[in-house]
C-alpha cells in the first residue's frame, strides 16, 4: 500500500518572490509582499508553498545565484520578513518550502572569492578547477546559458567550471568540507521550521572524475557538450542519503529534487521511499513532445501529456510518488503551447486543472497558472531579462536576422513565466505602484484574479473548487488510478477508485468534437467546464463524474 504522508495530500503552488507581489513601489516584488497575498493563497486552497530562491544574490539569474546562504535579497526584505512570513505561512495552516541552490554558487560567494585571492585556501578545492594545456578550455563542456563551461582566471593561470551563466560557479561536491558546510546550512534554515527544500538541478552535483570530454554525439543530440559526465554522476545517490541522514531526518523534513533528464528508472532510485534519498522529483520529460525543445515553435500534443502520465501512474510503483506540474519559471506557459486560439483558453485552462487536479500525485501549480495566464507579447529584445534569453538571442543574431532570432528566443523564453502577476486591471496589473522590474502586457486588463474572484465561471474559480474537493475526496489522492480507452486519440478517460468512493474523469484533449466514450448510468456529473451538458464531447471539455 501507499504510506500516508502531507506531502501526498497537499496542492504546492510556486512562487516567483520578485513577480509576484511588490510591497514598497519599487518595480520588484518581495516578502511583505507575499504576506499580503497569504490569505489569497488560502482562500484558492493551497496547502504548501515553494519559494524561488530569496537569498542574498546579484541577481545574474535572479536569485539562482547564491552570494549568501544566511541572508536574505535586500530588494526582498530582512531576515524578520522572512521570520514573519513563515508564522504567518504557519498560522494559516500552510507549509513553507525554500529553494536549495546548491549546485553552484555565486562567483560574488565568499568562498569563491577566497579559492581566486587565495589559492592556498581550503576554499580553492570548494570548486572545480582546472589547468589547461593550451590556451583552450579544459574541456569541451558547454553552458546551459550559451558557449564554454569555462571561466579564465588570469591571476591563478587556471579554469573554473559552471554549467549555467558565467557567474554561476560550481561546487566540487567530492570535497567533505562542502558536502559539511551544505548540511550545516540545510540544518540552520530546517531549525527556523522551513518545512522543506525544492533542490535546484540536484542530480547535476556528482561529477564523473576528471571530468572527461563530451562525447560529441550525446552534445550534438541534446545542444550541449559534457551532460553524460555529471547529469547521473557516480556519487549521486550517496551524497543524496548523506544529506538525507545528516541534514533533513532530524527535522523530518521534505525533499523534491528538480530531475532533468533522469527518466522514470532512475527517477525509481531517487525517490523509492525505503532508499531514503529524496522525497519526489520533477521530472521534465512531459515538458515537450518527443522531436522537439523548448525554443521551437510547434503545437505542443496532449496526447503525448497523456502517455506520460499513464506511464507514469501505471509504472512508478507505491513506493514512489509523483509531481504533477505543466508549468514553473522555467518555462512558457502551456496554455500558449498546446493552443494559442483566445476562443480556447478559457476551456483549455480548466482541462489542464482537472488533469492536474484529479490525477494521482501532488500537483505543483505555478503562480498565474491558476488565472489561466497565456505567454507575453513582448516587443523587443529590449523587453528581455533572462540570462539564458540574453545570451541566445546574441548568439542567434550572429547566424540569423534579429527578427528570426527574437521570434525564436520568444518561442521558449523563460522570461513568459516571469512577469507580474496579475491582480487586477489597475496600473501594472495591482503589482506594482513602481516601474516594475519586467514588462508586462495588456492582458491583464481582461485576465485578472479580481475579475476572476467575481465570476463564478472563472478558470480561478475551477481551480478553487478542483482544490476543495480533492481535499474532501481522499479517493483522488489515494485511490488507485485506472485509464479508460487508453489507446484512443484525442480522449483521457480514467476512474480513480478509493475504499468508500469512485471518480470518473472524462476529457477531450483537441479543439475538435469527440463522441464520448459510452458512460455507465447513474453517474453524477460534479464539475464540468461546459456549463450545458451535451451528446458530444466539446473543445477540450473536461467533466469529472462521481460514480
Ligand atoms: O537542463 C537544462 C537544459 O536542458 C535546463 O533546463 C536546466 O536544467 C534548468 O534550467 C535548471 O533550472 C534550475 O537551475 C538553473 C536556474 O537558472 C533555473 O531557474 C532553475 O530552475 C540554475 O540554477
Ligand atoms: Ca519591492
């Protein structure tokens, strides 16, 4: 059977502290901000909250960028905030999870600026060095965020690894004194009552020794070189059960590691619970169909959503437990994948929160996501303020026209998921009373969550009752899952079967009619994004039945 545990039982909803809420008038969102929302967040059922990260940074990926693991961003407020929005977090009733950026610090980190002033410290051995024999990098490895993996440091005559931006250093996980001092500062942040860690690229850490050149076909498949050398590193799982042991079990603490590229095997090892790793991961497979990668203009397949999650349900096993997400900061938003129709959006949007809220797993929805929040009409590259959308577009504007360079840095850009979120229809979407840090566009003043509080046929609204009843309904959490039909096109039909309670889920996954699949009588119909019912399955229609 499956163990009971919170984190099966609860809706997470992500957070983006510098877009979601700002509270002073300076164009950036922060923690007084967020305090000011908790009760939103409560009222739409949110049980757990995952912060991107608030710890002191430059800022070269917003936040990503660790100078500082005891302090928090200036522009975000104080350590107090930060006390207070966990009580708060707390007296709702809500947990609180932080982001565990620990692959890589900032190159502003102290660590890093003792390894470069003073070669003889400890710290040097913190991260990966290297000599060269030329005056090439040490080895073929490429950045996630454009060109070499490699920084040239004159004054020592050696290289530094970091796998995303230039100021992204990363840590040599195969010394004991990190591996220490990472435990330490788990430990200290897990004492304040922070409930849990989302850890940012954990399964990157372990580094194959020596760090062997990439092999060129795996670098010319995937659009980067080295990625086989540490994506599944040969001490992955040890360091994972250490920290496990040392840091998180004495606080009983809870873990999701983000996972790209791991697949569900090695997703198995990660998260079975009796090999105490991690709790949960997320997985990326389902991000794109099969043939294509985020920066290409395509429309994305529902089908394809459905296998995965099929597989995934039918496979994974009791022992493990999945994350059910479409969206996060990395990423456009789905909507705008699969359908960019304005006729669909309003359907498309509730379909995509009853899969997500009737599967079986723990749904992680991203901010905006629950307003059915579409990608950005950003004009220019000008309007652009990821690192990793930056340094694309220069690196397209060397081979193509700048317009077919923008047009494909918009098709993936992160930055879709990094604007304000929208309140309401007033200045700035009620984010901001500054100049906020990103553009936004003229969305808002029709998709809002005041329009959406108001009407009872808002997608806020679906989300909110999905939510409820979820919670009321424990055959939808732990009930066994069983798919319909599976092999039929276009059509996700499926019963989740508790002790005392059965639910049946019937979607059309296209933009055309479907006949539904014939259904046994005396079923109940309890929610529903078509108001009247009808013979066929409409556009994307989605109806969860009470059996
Ligand atoms: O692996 C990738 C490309 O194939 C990337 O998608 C990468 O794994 C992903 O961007 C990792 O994301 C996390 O770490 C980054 C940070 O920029 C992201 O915001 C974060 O979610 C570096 O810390
Ligand atoms: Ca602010």
């Amino acid at each position: 059977g499956i163990e009971p545990k919170w984190w099966k039982e609860v809706v997470f909803y992500q957070i983006y502290p510098r877009s979601f809420m700002d509270s002073n008038g300076d164009g950036i969102g922060d923690l007084k901000g967020i305090i000011s929302k908790l009760d939103y967040l409560k009222e739409l059922g949110v049980d757990a909250i995952w912060l991107s990260p608030i710890y002191d940074s430059p800022n070269d990926d917003n936040g990503y960028d660790i100078r500082d693991y005891y302090a928090i961003m200036g522009e975000f407020g104080t350590m107090e905030d930060f006390d207070r929005l966990l009580e708060e977090v707390h007296n709702r009733g809500m947990k609180l999870i932080m982001d565990l950026v620990v692959n890589h610090t900032s190159d502003e980190h102290p660590w890093f600026q003792e390894a470069i002033k003073n070669p003889g410290s400890k710290y040097k051995e913190y991260y990966l060095f290297q000599k060269s024999k030329d005056k090439n990098p040490p080895n073929n490895w490429t950045s996630f965020f454009s060109g070499p993996a490699w920084n040239y440091y004159k004054e020592l005559d050696e290289w530094a690894l970091h796998l995303f931006s230039k100021k992204q250093m990363d840590l040599n996980w195969d010394n004991e004194n990190v591996r220490k001092d990472i435990q330490q500062m788990i430990s200290w942040w897990l004492s304040k009552g922070v409930d849990g860690f989302r850890l940012d690229v954990i399964n990157y850490i372990s580094k194959r020794e020596g760090l062997p050149w990439g092999n060129k076909t795996v670098g010319e498949l995937m659009g980067y070189y080295g990625i086989e050398n540490y994506y599944y590193g040969p001490n992955l799982h040890k360091y994972l059960k250490e920290i496990r042991s040392e840091a998180f079990e004495p606080f009983k603490a809870f873990s999701v590691g983000e996972t790209p590229g791991v697949g569900m095997e090695m997703s198995k090892l990660l998260t079975a619970d009796y090999r105490q790793e991690l709790d949960m991961v997320f997985s990326f497979d389902h991000l794109e169909t099969p043939g294509h990668v985020r920066f290409n203009d395509y429309e994305y397949d529902l089908n394809y959503l459905k296998e995965y999650f099929i597989h995934w349900m039918e496979d994974y096993g009791d022992a493990c437990w999945m994350s059910l997400f479409y969206e996060n900061h990395d990423n456009p938003r789905m909507i705008s994948k699969v359908n960019k129709n304005p006729a669909y959006r309003k359907p498309l949007a509730k379909l995509l929160a009853m899969i997500q809220l009737t599967l079986k797993g723990t749904p992680f929805i991203f901010q905006g996501q629950e307003i059915g929040s579409v990608n950005k009409a950003f004009q220019s590259a000008t309007d652009l303020r990821d690192v990793e959308s930056i340094n694309l577009y220069k690196e397209l504007i060397e081979k193509s026209s700048a317009e077919d360079a923008f047009r494909e840095v918009l098709s993936g850009s992160r930055d879709h998921a990094r604007t304000p979120m929208q309140w309401s229809d007033k200045k700035n979407a009620g984010f901001t009373e500054g100049i906020p840090w990103i553009v936004t566009d003229e969305d808002y003043k029709q998709w809002n969550v005041e329009k959406q509080l108001e009407n009872e046929d808002s997608v806020l609204n679906f989300y909110r009752q999905l939510i409820q009843f979820r919670k009321e309904h424990k055959a939808l959490i732990y009930g066994s899952f069983e798919a319909v039909n599976k092999k039929r096109k276009d059509s996700f039909t499926y019963y989740r079967r508790g002790e005392k309670e059965e639910f049946y889920v019937e979607c059309n996954l296209s933009s055309n009619t479907i006949k539904r699949n014939t259904l046994a009588s005396g079923y109940e119909l309890i929610l529903s994004n078509y108001s009247e019912p009808a013979k066929d399955l409409r556009p994307y229609e989605a109806n969860l039945y009470k059996v």
